[in-house]
C-alpha cells in the first residue's frame, strides 16, 4: 500500500466508492478507498437495489434525485453493468391520512420538477396487476423512480474513481490512528500505515465503532432487516414498478420473475449494538421467519400470487439506523480533518449518488450545495454519546420507518432526558412536553378538564384552541415561557472582542450592557449560525442560540479561535435556567419582584442588565422573539425554582399565565421573525432574509465581508417575503409547499402557521428578487389543493412600528 494520500476513505460500500468518484471528478485525484473486505462486503451487497426518491424533506429528496440522474448514465460511463432500471414506484394509501401524506409528497416533488402523480386505485392497478386493491383508496406514482444492482453500481463508482486515479485496498483492516492535537495524521491498518491530509468515515454499521477509535461520536445502531426473494411467479407481468404499501409496511421489485418483498416491522431488532464483528465480510445473519411472519401475512393478501410463489430465500442483513432515521454526514465536529458518511437507513443505494457528491463538495469547497443540515452530524447533541438512548430512540424510529409522518409529531422513547429546573412546576399547570435536542419543553398548556395530550392529525389539532388562547394572553397581558433549553456560550478574554467582531456580521463593539442580534457568515456571505450577544462587560460576553443548534454554533466559534490564548469561550446552557417574561404588563410584573430601575430608560430594548428577582442574581435580555414588551432572564440554575414562584406568585392579581413553544411559533409567525434551519440558512445571506441592518460593513475585516459587500452593491439575488391566505377556516399547510406565480414555481414556503391575533394564514418564503416587485397573482399549494395567496407589502404583520416593542 503507498504510504501518503490526499484523501483516504475507510469503507468500500457505496458510499465510500461514490464519494471517491464525486472526489475525483472533482479534480482530487490523490484519493484512496481502504476496506476491510472486498468492495461491497457491508451492507451494500444483500441491498434489496430500490432506488426511491420520496422523502420528508425537500432538500434530502433533491439529493437522491441527483443519484437517479448519476445512475443513469453511470453504466455508459464507465461500461460496467449497473442493473438500473427506471422503472418507477407506486405508493399506496389505505387511509385519508396516508392521502395526505401522497399529497404532500407530490406537491412538494413539483417544486423542483420531480413527477410524482397521484393517481385513482384503478390506474394504480393498469401498471401493476398483482395488487389486491382491497382497503386501496388512492396511489401515487412516480415515474423516475427505479432499482439498480447494489454491486453493479458500486463496482461501476469505483471504476470511475479508479479511472482518474483512485486507488483501492481491500481486505485490509483499518486498526487506528495517529493524531497531532485534532487533526488525522495517518491511518493504521493490517498492512501498514498510511499518511493523509483528510479521512473519511465510510464504514457504515461499523461507523459508531471506527468513530470511537477516531474520538468522534457517531450514534448509529445496527439493525436486522429482512426480505424475502420468491420463486419465479408464473406470468409476472413485465416492466413491474416498484412497490411501496407503507400502510402495511412493505415494499416490492421484481427480480428475475419473481419478487423481493420487505418491510419495516414495528418492532426492529438491533444487532451487535456494542460493536460489529470486524470478520463480518459479505455475511448475512440467520433468517428469522418467525419475525417476517408479521410482513408476510399482509404482503400475500395485497399481492395474492405470493401465497404460491414459495419463498426461495429470505435474507437478514443488517444495516446502520439512526437515532432520527437520517444519515450522518458532514465535517466531525471533534476533529479538524475527518468527514463522516455512514447510518443510511436502509437507503444508502438510493441516496449513494448523492451522498458522495455532497460529500465530496464538503472536502473541497467546505459545504454541500444543498443544504442538508437534516442529516449534519452537528445536529446530535451530548446525549447521542448514551448508547442506551441511541438504541431505545433508533428502535422506535425504525418501527415508525414506513408510519404516517404526522405533523408536530413526538416520540415516545428516551424521552425526559434534559429537562429544566421547573419541568414537574409547569408539568403540574398542565404541560403538554415535546422533546427538542433532548430536551423536554412545553408545547402548550391543557387547562382544567382538558386531557393534557397531543392527538396527531393532519387537520386541526385538539390544542389549537388553547395554543390560541396563550397567544392572546401573551398579546394582552403577561405569560411566562420557560426557554431553558436556549443554547448558551460565554466567550470572554482580552482577545473576545476582536474575535467576535470577526466572526460576526454585525458590530459588536457596542457599550457594556447592549445586546446585539446577529448572524455569523461564510466566505460567500451565507448565514451559519444566528443568535443574540450580551455585552456583560469590556471582555465577557454572553451569546444565545436556539436550542437545536448548539453544537453547529460551537463548531464554529471553535474552528475559529485565535490560538494565542487570548479568547476563552465555554457551553453555559447548564448553568442557566431561563423564563422569558413577556406581553404588555410584562414591566408591571417584574417591577413587581426586584428593586432595579428597568424603566424603559434605565433598561431600553436592546441592552442587559444585571439585577435581583426576590433572592435571585439575575442577567436579563430586554429583547424579544414575539413581539412584545419583554424580559428574557438568564438565572443560575439552582435559583430558577425560586425566581418562577416569585413571579407566578406577583403575576396572580394580573392573571399572569404560562406559555408554551407552539404560542411563541404564531406569535413570532405575526412578528415576520425568521429562524434558524428554516428562513436563515447556509442558502441565503442576511441581505436575503432582510436582515441588512445585522450586516456591519463599515467595521474592520470579518467572515464574508467581502461577499457580502459585493451582494449589497448589486442586490440581493433573493427576497425573503411574508403571504397571507385567507380562508374560512385555519389551514394546516403542508411545509415546504409551492410558491405559484402563473402557474409556475417560483418559491417554496420556508415556514407555515396560524396567526392567532390576525386570524390569518401566514406563510413565509423567498422569492428570487426579480419577483419581489410583483405585487399580485401568487398562489400557494399544500397537499396538492391550490389556495390564492396575497404577498404582504410589509414582512411584519403585527405592530410593525415597533411600538409594542419599545413602549
Ligand atoms: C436487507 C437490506 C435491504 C436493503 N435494501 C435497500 C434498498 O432497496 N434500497 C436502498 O436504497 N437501500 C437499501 N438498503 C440499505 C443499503 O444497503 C445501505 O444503506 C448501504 O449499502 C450502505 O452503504 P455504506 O457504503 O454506507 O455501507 P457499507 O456497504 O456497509 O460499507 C461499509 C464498508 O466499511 C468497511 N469497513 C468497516 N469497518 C472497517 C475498518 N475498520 N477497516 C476497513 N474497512 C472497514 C466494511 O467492510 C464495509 O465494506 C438495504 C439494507 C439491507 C440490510
């Protein structure tokens, strides 16, 4: 084996080939896949070859659409046999919800010129005349969808990578690493050690166990999955589409006159979850017939001929699931040079393509060009290190693999895993908790009588009334929202002030005691992290982020930081308890419960100060993420009890009430606020989303200066706009829906809700700028009905004076 490359890939499955291949066409030719076994070995080879291209999320189907376009050029590319056919999919719906959930997927799949047709039960059957259309009430079908031969497409992206200069290893075992401080320096293996500047973690099931040796957290959990091969069935139509039946959660494709048949049972069974056998090459587990029975059964009533087809074999191979049933990918947050791509879910053929062209433009341009931050390994937190949690969460998301994704739905397992100091206080006032980074947060309140519990539907929701009433209260009077899962970061030092000037797009050299909004920004000008600065004092600063994105924040700042010593930033979010204050008689209640001056000139919108509530210290934000008179209060954990009593108990003669996250969703909704992962992203620049005064560009160098100056000279390429749309009744909109103009997409909806004070439908979305300036004729589709939609002149469509704010 040579002793130096560029790149060195641990894992020669589709993946780790594909990510050579894109590395490769990309001009990074030092390249090398190094795999224990031959080249497919893992889970690659006993794939059952689906190519489906439909998944919840916009951006993570777009990727797999690439791999169907890779996939079918790939044989004449590099003239070895790929298997691909596209030979399209029908989905099946037995119930109005499953309906619902074709039609999102349709709607959504038109926005960026997929086809995907909902079709009647009848036309279902004409292209496939082995279904039962017994309980069959509607189908999709989606005619670009297709299978492949998992070896053949492999075999054929390692040719390519070979082609321009990759080099292959196998059956040579990776054993460890050699570090200097964070970085990969070489990589050990059975035949020797080889020296690399970037490594990348391929290795699929065996990704949480390679990752422990590289000091990096991987949280994947091998799970068992079976399907059945039958005999050849007699008269098998040709040219068969696949098949999803998610209703009874089973999948097809033909094969050689017969069918594999699939699923996703409920109850998945994990597999060697403290490490996989590195022997494990090519090897299948034991067919375990007793488990299938419970997919068999259904799948001979929906396709009768199974029940004399017979069943020729029926393989078990095991897989990498995740906690969230979405890959993992992107830059190791504890390392300065090792990239992960592993935990495919059981789509790894379908999303193979595309993973390794994302990946690839990760190493070398330093990010995808999809935002994919759904599958970002950043998205995990301290708790995805607890094997227990990562195997009870991935278990119930592997049972849910083929249910009804329904909207605002929770999970049940591993759940009161970080829960705030006042979690059993608001639990006894009716509580109804989602989970959110682990943490247990109120959605929303039940008052007396109501049954403190979230029924899941796709129309209205039993708590929109309450969520409602909470809005309200926090417009006309006081609510209290417990906001402790905020992300927390102190940075301090002599050196603080600088660094957070050149990280962030807006001034921070403000006066001691000013809060500062602001984005943090890459090279190209594009939003990474967004979040609010307290100044504390000249050299200590306290920066607040929302709670999911905590460790893409820190990753950051830490890739970032000066290195001589003069800049000292740590997590806080422990150490804080926080309950924001806000609504109109906000003041009168604090007032109520300290001796500071917090007069709106003593403590205007915009600046922190530090005082007492009863016998707690207390750091307060006056600044608010709903657009009321507001105090955001930052309290030393053990304190936060004692602070919530004292305002609860002076808040009674006001009718002081609590609040929970689904009210601040429709609250900030009015405001024309945007959020992190949905309007502010690494797709768009703060000039896009509006946010032009966050962009200092007066002040000294900082990250994406340039660019951004360059954006502001010639305008915006996008315009982040508000809509309204007005209807007899709220509408619960589909995310990611189509923005119509004439017809024709022109955006999509980046986030959707009811605003309860304007009793409107709002959906926000961008706009490429070109069509800011036309005021008329927008439409907006949602589970394929088409509603008119008007574009608000004004993003803000509660109070946008500010006076409410300010007052
Ligand atoms: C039964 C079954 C059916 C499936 N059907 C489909 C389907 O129809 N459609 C679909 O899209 N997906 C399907 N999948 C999922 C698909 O097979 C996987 O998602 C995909 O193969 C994962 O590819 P990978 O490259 O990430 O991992 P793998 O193929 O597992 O590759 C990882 C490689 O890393 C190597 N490795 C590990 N540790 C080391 C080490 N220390 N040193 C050197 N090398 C190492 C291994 O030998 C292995 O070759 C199915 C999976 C199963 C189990």
């Amino acid at each position: 084996m040579q002793d130096h490359a560029q790149v060195v890939i641990i894992g020669g499955g589709i993946v780790g080939c594909s990510t050579a291949y894109h590395l490769t066409k990309m001009g990074w030719n030092d390249v090398v896949i190094i795999d224990k076994g031959e080249l497919t070995s893992g889970s690659t080879w006993h794939a059952a070859g689906l190519v489906g291209q439909l998944r919840s999320e916009r951006n993570i189907t777009r990727m797999l659409q690439y791999s169907v376009s890779l996939y079918d050029q790939l044989e004449a590319e590099t003239g070895f046999a790929t298997g691909w056919k596209m030979s399209g999919c029908l989905h099946f719906a037995s119930t109005k919800e499953r309906m619902y959930e074709l039609k999102k997927g349709a709607t959504t799949a038109r926005s960026f010129g997929l086809e995907m047709n909902i079709i009647t039960p009848r036309e279902a059957y004409d292209l496939c005349p082995i279904i039962s259309l017994d309980g069959i009430i509607g189908a999709a079908y989606m005619p670009t969808d297709g299978e492949a031969d998992p070896s053949g497409i492999t075999q054929a992206l390692a040719q390519g990578a070979r082609s321009r200069g990759a080099k292959i290893y196998r059956n040579n075992l990776v054993t460890g690493f050699e570090f200097d401080k964070n970085r990969v320096t070489a990589v050990k293996t059975k035949e020797g050690v080889i020296t690399c500047e970037i490594l990348v973690n391929c290795t699929g099931m065996w990704g949480y166990q390679v990752g422990e040796m590289l000091g990096v957290n991987i949280p994947v959990v091998p799970f068992m999955h079976q399907y059945a091969i039958t005999n050849p069935i007699k008269d098998l139509p040709p040219k068969l589409p696949t098949i999803r039946d998610k209703d009874n959660l089973i999948y097809y494709k033909e094969e050689v006159g017969g069918l594999v048949m699939g699923g996703y049972e409920r109850n998945g069974i994990p597999w060697a979850i403290d490490g996989v056998s590195n022997d494990f090459n090519s090897n299948l587990l034991n067919s375990d017939f007793d488990h299938f029975l419970q997919l068999a059964e259904p799948a001979t009533k929906r396709t009768p001929c199974l029940e004399s087809a017979g069943i020729r074999k029926l393989i078990n191979g095991p897989e990498g699931f995740t906690p969230d049933g979405d890959a993992i990918m992107g830059p190791a947050p504890e390392k300065d040079n090792v990239y992960v791509a592993v935990g495919f879910n059981a789509f790894g053929i379908a999303a193979g393509g595309g993973a390794g062209k994302m990946m690839a433009e990760w190493i070398i341009e330093g990010e995808p060009s999809l935002d994919i931050w759904p599958l970002d390994i950043r998205r995990f937190g301290g708790y995805h290190h607890s094997r227990k949690y990562n195997v009870e969460r991935t278990k119930e998301i592997y049972g849910k693999h083929y249910t009804i994704h329904w909207p605002h739905e929770e999970h049940d397992s591993a759940r009161r895993v970080r829960r705030s100091p006042l979690y059993n206080t608001l639990k006894e006032k009716g509580a109804v908790y989602g989970a959110k980074y682990g943490w247990e947060r109120a959605n929303w309140y039940a008052p007396q009588g109501v049954a403190p519990k979230d029924e899941i539907t796709f129309e209205i929701p039993n708590w929109f009334e309450h969520v409602a009433a909470e809005h309200k209260h926090a417009r006309e009077n006081v609510v209290l929202i417990d906001q402790t899962s905020f992300c927390k970061f102190e940075v301090e030092g002599p050196g603080a002030l600088e660094f957070l000037n050149r990280l962030c797009a807006n001034q921070i050299d403000q006066p001691v005691g000013k809060v500062i909004y602001t984005q943090m920004c890459n090279d190209r000008g594009t939003i990474e992290c967004d979040m609010t600065v307290g100044r504390l004092d000249e050299t200590r600063f306290l920066m607040v982020v929302g709670t999911a994105f905590g460790l893409r924040t820190w990753w950051w700042i830490k890739t970032h930081m000066p290195d001589d010593g003069s800049v000292f930033a740590k997590e806080v979010t422990s150490a804080y308890g926080v309950i924001n204050v806000i609504g109109p008689k906000s003041r009168t209640l604090l007032e109520k419960t300290t001796n500071a001056d917090i007069s709106n000139q003593s403590f205007p919108f915009g600046t922190c100060r530090q005082f007492t509530v009863g016998y707690a210290p207390v750091i307060s934000f006056r600044v608010t993420y709903v657009g009321e008179l507001g105090y955001e209060l930052y309290i030393p954990t053990e304190f936060a009890g004692h602070v919530y009593d004292t305002l609860w108990e002076a808040g009674e003669a006001l009718g002081v009430k609590n609040a929970g996250y689904r009210a601040i969703a429709s609250l900030h909704l009015e405001k024309g606020y945007a959020d992190w992962g949905s309007e502010l992203t690494p797709e768009y620049t703060p000039f896009d989303a509006g946010l032009g005064f966050c962009v200092a560009l007066e002040k000294d160098a900082f990250i994406g200066k340039d660019a951004l100056a360059k954006i502001k000279g010639k305008g915006p390429a996008w315009k982040l706009c508000t809509f309204t749309i007005d209807a007899a009744k709220p509408l619960m909109l589909q995310g990611s829906a189509p923005i119509l103009h004439d017809g024709r997409v022109v955006g999509v909806t980046s986030s959707s809700g009811y605003g309860h004070t304007i009793k409107k439908n709002i959906c926000y979305g961008y706009l490429p700028a070109d069509m800011a300036g036309v005021a008329d004729g927008y439409e907006i589709e949602s589970y394929k009905t088409v509603f008119p939609a008007r574009l608000e002149p004004n993003r803000q469509l509660y109070d946008p004076e500010r006076k409410r704010i300010l007052a």
